[in-house]
C-alpha cells in the first residue's frame, strides 16, 4: 500500500537519486539539502521510499521545485503527480492577499510533457530565456 509521508533520509534519497539515474552526492551533502528544504514529501510502499520531491523558496516570490523522484518500477501509477500536486499545494498555502509565488522547476531531459500538465511553461519562450545551469566542484 502506497503512503505520503513529510520525512526522507539522506540514505533514501540518495537511493532514489541511484534508482533513476542521477548523479551520486554524499550523503552528508544530501543530508544539508533535506534539512534546508521547506517542504518534502516522499511516498513509501510499506517501509520502501519509492517517490519524492521537495520544495525550497526564499519566503518572498521564488520557490524552486526539486528532485521530483519515482523508481522506474513504479511510474505510471501516478505518484509522481501526486508528489507534485503536494508540493504545489504547500506553496499555495503560503500565499497571501495579493501575492504571486513563482514555481521553477529544471525538468529532466524528455520529462517536459509531465509538467506543461501542471502548468508550467517550456523556456524558452517568447518571453522567457532558455534556463541555465553550472556545476561547482
């Protein structure tokens, strides 16, 4: 039976980072990530963290949707959505009169679709710049 749960170790997260492919951090490194996210949301199959994602935003206009996870052997049974409708739901409790909080996610390669579905927009566009990214080691 599939559960939602606020709570993820660093071991569970690094787990899934392994599980979908993604590349390796320390757990100490993944350890600093939880504690400083505003909102994390995992799905457990009994005791097994099979999904996740987390939110962090600067209390003021920017959140940024992270880490949105589900072992290959679970996806499409809709918990990444249900992960995803969480943590949008978190930031829209934290709206008030007259504010706008903007949502930014960096989506995986041909992963785009699954969110255009939440609303958010492809970049770049004609607004909008391509979004960009550097590693520091």
């Amino acid at each position: 039976m599939l559960t939602y749960h606020h709570t993820l170790s660093a071991a569970e997260y690094c787990a899934l980072r392994s599980a979908v492919g993604w590349q390796s951090l320390v757990e100490e490194q993944a350890q600093s990530g939880l504690d400083h996210s505003d909102f994390v949301v995992a799905c457990r199959d009994g005791e097994d963290a099979v999904g996740c994602a987390r939110i962090f935003w600067d209390k003021g206009y920017i959140a940024y949707l992270a880490d949105v996870m589900v072992k290959p052997e679970y996806q499409g049974q809709g918990i990444g959505k249900r992960l995803v409708e969480a943590c949008i739901a978190y930031i829209d409790g934290q709206l008030k009169e007259g504010w706008r909080i903007k949502i930014v996610i960096v989506s995986a390669k041909g992963k785009e679709a699954f969110y255009e579905k939440f609303g958010f927009q492809l970049r770049p566009n004609d607004r909008d710049g391509a979004g960009m990214q550097v590693w520091r080691t």
